[in-house]
C-alpha cells in the first residue's frame, strides 16, 4: 500500500528524533554528574575540547556518534559512543581527524569497538591523507575483556603501527594528552610527531604507581612518576608544557598552522543550491523500505540545479531504469552517480549499465556515489540464463577495483550481493552512510523467515513433530523481527558499519564533505582484472 508524502514525511521525522535521542545518550554519557567531576579535575567534556579545537564557526563532522549501544559486553551492555569521539573538523582551513577519549566511559578505556572505531578513524586518515589530533584520555584496555583488545591485529597495538606507518607517509599527528595515559596506551604520547602535555593532568608511564610498587617497591606518585613536567623536563617523551586545557588546545593549533594549505585533486565549478529543497526527501521516500522510489527525485535534491545528466535513460527500459547513471554536480563538484531506482532489483541490463558507467567514471576519474536502495540481483531461471550471474560478478569487480573515491549512501534496503555490486562495506568506500531507512542484511527479513521456515520445517517432519500453521506464523513472526532488527541502522551504527547515519536533510553537507576530504588525494590511473562481458 503506497503512502502520501504527509504520512512519509511525519514518520522519518519521527525516526530522526530517535535517532538524536540515542545521539545524545553518546553526548551525555553519565549525566550532568559526570561533567562535574570532569570540571573539579580542571577538565572539559572531550566535544567540548573539540568545538574549540577546530576553526570558529565552522562543522564538527562526528562519525559514528551512534556506536556502542546494546553490545551485550562482559559487565557492560552500551558503552555510549563507542567511548570515543571521531570525526573531521578544519583546523586552519585543512580538513583533520580527531579522536578523542570520552574519559566520562570507563575512563575512556578501550572496548572492541572502541578499538574499531579508532582504526576506523586512523584508516580514514591514512587513506585520504589527512593530519590528525589524538586527544587522549584513557585508562587503557578495558581489562576484563583484555583477550578481545590487546593482541590481535586491529587490536591495542594497531593504533600505535597506524600511527608509525602515518607519520613515515608524512602525515602529522598530534596527542594532546589531558589526562591519564597508562601501559601500551602511554604509546599515544611517544609516537606522536608532536605531543602536548598538561601540568598535573597528563600523565603517562608504561606502568602505574600500584604496578610500580608491586613489580620494584619504589613508591612514587603519578605525577612524579610521568607528569606533564617529567616527560617535557626530565624524560624527552613529549614536546610541549601547557598550564590548562585552553592552552593545550591553542598549542596544537598553533602546531598545526605551519601546515601547507590542501588542495582538492579535481575540477570544481560554481555551485548552486539543489533544484528540490532537500525536505522534499522526507517526502519522497515511502515509509514502506520494500516500495520502490524515485531515485531521479531524490538526487534532485542532493545535487547543483540543472546538473544532473543522465546516461543511457532510454536503456532497457524497466530493466536497465532500476539503476540510475549519472554525472552531477555536488557544490560544484562532479560525481558519477549509480543510483537504485524504481524496486531496485537489480536485473542483467542494470547491471552491465552500472558496470560500463563504474569504469567510464574510473577512465575519467571522476569520483562516484552508490545511491542504494537494492534488495539484490534479478533471481528465477529467465535470469540465470541471461547470465545475471556473470554480469553481477562483472559489477563487482568494477566496484571492487575502481580507483576513484567511492561513497555509498543506503536509502533503503541493501541486501545480499546488491550490498558488494553497490559498494558496502567490503568494498571499502571511502565513506559509508546509512540513513534512517536503511537495510542492511543478507536478505529482508520476510524472506529470511521464508528460507528458514522451509529448513525448520524439514527438521520437525524428520522427528515426527510437524509445525502446525500457529507454528509456523510464530516462528516466521520470530525470525522476521530478529532480521529486521539486525538489519536496522541503529544495529549497524553500533556496530559501526557506517561511518554515520545522516538525516536526509543532511545527506548534502555530508557528502560534499565526505567528496571534498577523499580528493585531497590525487587520483591514480585505472586498473581493472578480468571481466567476462
Ligand atoms: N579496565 C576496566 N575498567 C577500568 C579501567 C580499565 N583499565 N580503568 C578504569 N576503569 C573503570 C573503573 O573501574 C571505573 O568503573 P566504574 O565507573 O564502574 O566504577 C571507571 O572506569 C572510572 O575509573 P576511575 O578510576 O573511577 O576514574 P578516574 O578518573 O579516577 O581514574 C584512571 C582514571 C584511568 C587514571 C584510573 O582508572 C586507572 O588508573 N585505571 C587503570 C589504568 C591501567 O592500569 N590500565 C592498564 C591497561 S593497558
């Protein structure tokens, strides 16, 4: 049943105000007590630190604000935020990473997805050549789950080899260190190009006063032992003595504009405001994630007035239409464009079109953005033999090795291997943002309950106990909220399988963002492997 634009409108309004109400679970972590204690140890909440870190009056962009709730850890079920912030900010007009500890969760300790969500950040960086500013505030690994985040690759370690790796590309990174720094995570300080400490609120040493007597006997205070004055008087270790938090924070800006202006790697042209106001999304988009949409509409309202130009519009019409290709504008840069359109499946035309359009773009290097909204490729016997097996493996690859930046926003369902043909995650894009329609699974969950009906089913013959039709409803009804909450952007946030779930009044600030910050690279030449056609 098709809904009006009023109906569609109402509701994501009503998803996007629960989606700030479980973002400012992340900024409020521990409550007004919380910050108290904060500001009696001198100490401002780490958002805070960052506002005034990054140029006045311009956007903080937070990636993964929604990370970590609903974990289920050992002794912890949200860790808010992932207990840490990340995201990009201009400090002296260069676009920068910043991570910061959020000391307000568990002293800031390292779940594992705290550990992802800084690897996260750090491969961003690295990727897109970016500076970054740690501001670290950590009691370390979260002990009680130290199998999951000290010895594996991606785990403790990594960020300190990302952090090596980067500054042998010459990329700079900066600690401002504004609290404790103890063990493997005391490494945040010493391999930073430069590092900032605080008097009487940084500390860091490999081990803690507690270890130090029980491993020696010496006693020792913290600040005797790694203060701000040991390591920038007596050890070397760090570069600069700040008094407060507001001069450590003027000191790395001040580090930070010796650096070269960046430069974006493509051709950029005057901007203009989209044709549509971007609420007309709101409107477009059915509240129905299995209704087909206008996916012409929708980049109506993300790109520049009068820039959107189709390709092969006229292409197996019904079959090629359900993928949109497209050169626009975004503020005034050009963007290939694959756009989910209509049901979305993706049939065999749909996909040779996207493909040709992957590598023509690649050719041009221009960068491009995957609109998803697929349920998957064309499936039945007609479309075997057609070879959408082939023709979806050719998407793939081009996917998978085109060299131009690459950005997948999900407006929509995004399951099986329409998620790799459209660049998910595997496909490491440069930027992955979900929305709140989003759908993110193998299958949706109507024909998961299906599948797995068909197999109960078999197994309850075989031990003589059919399912009865009450059965069978229920455990279809199971297996369906069971999909359908796993596929939900709040599960995939936490998890972070996005980088962050904009509203759709957002989508354009996000991606000319996300565009601008993956071209400050050059782009190389294109490299494609063996295609069958
Ligand atoms: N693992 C698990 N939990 C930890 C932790 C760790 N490494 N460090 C701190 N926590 C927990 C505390 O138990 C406390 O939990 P609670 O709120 O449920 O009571 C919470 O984090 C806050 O810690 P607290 O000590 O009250 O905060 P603080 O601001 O007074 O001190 C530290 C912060 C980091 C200086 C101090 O907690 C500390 O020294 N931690 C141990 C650091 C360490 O030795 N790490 C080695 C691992 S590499």
């Amino acid at each position: 049943m098709s809904t009006t634009a009023e109906e569609n409108r109402a509701y994501w309004l009503a998803e996007e105000e629960k989606l700030d109400a479980r973002a400012a679970m992340a900024r409020d972590a521990g409550g007004p007590k919380a910050v108290e204690r904060l500001a009696r140890q001198g100490k401002k909440p780490v958002r805070d630190i960052i506002a005034k870190l990054i140029d006045t009056g311009t956007e903080f962009f937070e990636l993964s604000r929604i990370a970590g709730f609903g974990m289920n850890y050992p002794e912890v079920e949200d860790v808010p935020g992932g207990g840490l912030v990340t995201g990009i900010g201009k400090i002296h007009g260069n676009w920068t990473m910043i991570v910061g500890n959020d000391p307000r969760v568990k002293a800031g300790t390292y779940f594992p997805i705290t550990l992802k969500k800084h690897m996260r950040a750090q491969a961003i960086a690295e990727r897109c050549g970016l500076n970054s500013v740690y501001i670290a505030d950590s009691g370390g690994a979260f002990l009680p789950m130290q199998a999951d985040v000290f010895p594996d690759d991606q785990q403790f370690g990594s960020m300190f080899y990302n952090m090596a790796r980067m500054s042998a590309m010459g990329l700079k990174q900066i600690t401002l260190s504004t609290g404790g720094n103890t063990a493997g995570g005391a490494y945040i300080v010493f391999m930073a190009c430069q590092s900032v400490m605080i008097d009487k609120l940084a500390y860091s040493f490999l081990g803690g006063p507690p270890l130090v007597k029980a491993a020696t006997g010496e006693t020792v205070t913290a600040e005797d032992l790694g203060g701000a004055k040991v390591h920038t008087g007596i050890s070397g270790g760090a570069d600069h003595f700040c008094a407060n938090q507001d001069d450590a924070v003027a000191r790395v800006r001040d580090i930070l504009s010796m650096e070269a202006p960046q430069t974006l790697h493509l051709q950029r042209f005057p901007e203009a405001e989209p044709e549509l106001p971007p609420e007309s999304i709101y409107e477009a988009l059915p509240l129905n994630t299995a209704q087909g949409i206008n996916a012409r509409r929708v980049l109506r309202a993300i790109c520049d007035a009068g820039s959107l130009m189709e390709t092969k519009r006229e292409y197996a019409r019904g079959r090629g239409d359900n993928i949109v290709t497209a050169k626009m504008r975004i503020k005034g840069m050009p963007i290939g464009v694959i756009a989910s359109n209509a049901t979305g499946i993706i049939f065999v035309e749909a996909a040779r079109k996207a493909t040709e359009w992957i590598i023509r773009c690649s050719q041009e290097k221009i960068p491009l953005l995957f609109l998803q909204n697929s349920p998957g490729y064309m499936v039945g016997s007609a479309s075997e033999h057609a070879g959408i097996g082939k023709y979806g493996s050719d998407m793939v690859r081009a996917v998978a090795c085109a060299q131009v930046p690459r950005i997948q926003l999900v407006i929509g369902p995004d399951n099986g291997a329409a998620n790799y043909g459209m660049c998910g995650r595997s496909y490491r894009p440069h930027f992955l943002f979900h929305t709140m329609r989003a759908r993110t699974s193998v299958m949706s969950g109507r024909a998961a309950a299906e599948v797995l009906l068909s197999i109960e089913e078999r197994k309850r013959l075989d031990s003589d106990a059919p399912m009865s039709e009450a059965d069978k409803q229920a455990f279809r009804q199971s297996m369906m909220e069971k999909y359908d909450g796993e596929a939900h952007p709040f599960t995939s946030g936490s998890r972070l399988l996005s980088d962050r779930v904009v509203k759709f009044s957002e989508i354009r600030e996000w991606l000319a963002m996300a565009f601008e910050v993956s071209l400050l690279k050059p782009i190389g030449p294109p490299a494609f492997g063996n295609l069958r056609f």
